[in-house]
C-alpha cells in the first residue's frame, strides 16, 4: 500500500508526502504499481524516490 501511495503522491508532485511513503518503504520496491510507469520496476522507484528523499532532506 506504501508503494501505492508514495507512487501517487511523487506523480502529483507532493514530493514530501511522497517522501514519508518512501521512508517507511525502504527499499522494498514492488512491482505493482511501478510497472506501469517501467517494465523494470526499479527505474521509476529509484528515480522518485531519490527526488523525494532531496526535496525532505
């Protein structure tokens, strides 16, 4: 669910709720929802989550 709603939140640009997600998440990338952005689930992951984790830092 964390995955979901940290996708969600990077998407619309509220990167520090996304953030949040992202802190509680780790980096325990799943593959839904990230799919749907990259086949490779960890492409879009990793590059949202990096930006979230600069704008909170």
């Amino acid at each position: 669910m964390h995955n979901t709603f940290a996708m969600g939140s990077a998407k619309v640009g509220d990167l520090p709720s996304a953030a949040g997600q992202f802190e509680v998440i780790g980096d325990q990338v799943t593959e839904w929802p990230w799919q749907y952005i990259n086949r490779n689930p960890v492409i879009p992951f990793v590059a949202w989550r990096d930006a979230a984790m600069a704008v909170e830092g």
